[in-house]
C-alpha cells in the first residue's frame, strides 16, 4: 500500500490487472462465523501481527488521506484475533506492541518520510 499511496501523492496512476496473481502464502486463512457473520482470520504468526500495526501506523501518518479509517482496522483486526485465531495472548501482545512501537517511531521522526 504505501508505494502505491506515494505513487499516488506524486501523480502517477495505478492500474489493476486482475488476470495477473502472485501466488503466495503467509498464514492460514480460515472462514468463520460468529452470530451469524461469516468472516475470515489470517491465522498469521505473532510476529506478523507486530509489523501489520506497526506499519499501519506508519503509512496513516504519512497518508492521511487513505481509503480506509486506521481505528477501525486496528478494531476489526483485534476482534478477528480475538474470536477466531489460537494463540489469542501472544498474537494480541505482538499486535500492541506494533502499535506503540510505530507510534513511537513516528514521534521520534526515525521512520521514512513519505517517497
């Protein structure tokens, strides 16, 4: 996202191809359902988590006109951790810790600024 979010900022355009794929796997996506609602968990590893808050921390400061509101993100992920994936504690601890760390380096001024 935030290569795209600076190409963006310096007047380029993006272009979607949808009969191009990169095939990878990071995880184990899995489908659940809480009253009702059908919703999907990463299933990612605690370390995954950290650099996913971290780094939406960063990207929301640097860009603050995204498609997309940081707060419910950062919600929505924490609930999908809390009701669908095992290792609850330490995933949520990992995904804390991003968000204090990145809060961090953006008041420090030690992460990038934007491209």
């Amino acid at each position: 996202d935030d290569f795209c979010f600076a190409l963006r900022d310096n007047g380029w355009k993006i272009l979607q191809i949808n009969s191009v794929a990169l095939e990878h796997q990071i995880g184990n996506p899995s489908l659940h359902t809480l009253f009702g609602i059908k919703y999907y968990t990463d299933s990612y590893p605690p370390f995954r988590y950290y650099y996913i808050a971290r780094n939406t921390q960063i990207v929301c400061h640097y860009y603050k006109d995204l498609p997309y509101n940081k707060n419910h993100l950062i919600f929505k992920k924490s609930l999908k951790i809390l009701f669908g994936e095992d290792q609850k504690c330490s995933k949520i601890l990992a995904f804390l810790r991003g968000l204090i760390e990145g809060r961090k380096l953006v008041k420090s001024g030690l992460c990038r600024n934007k491209i």
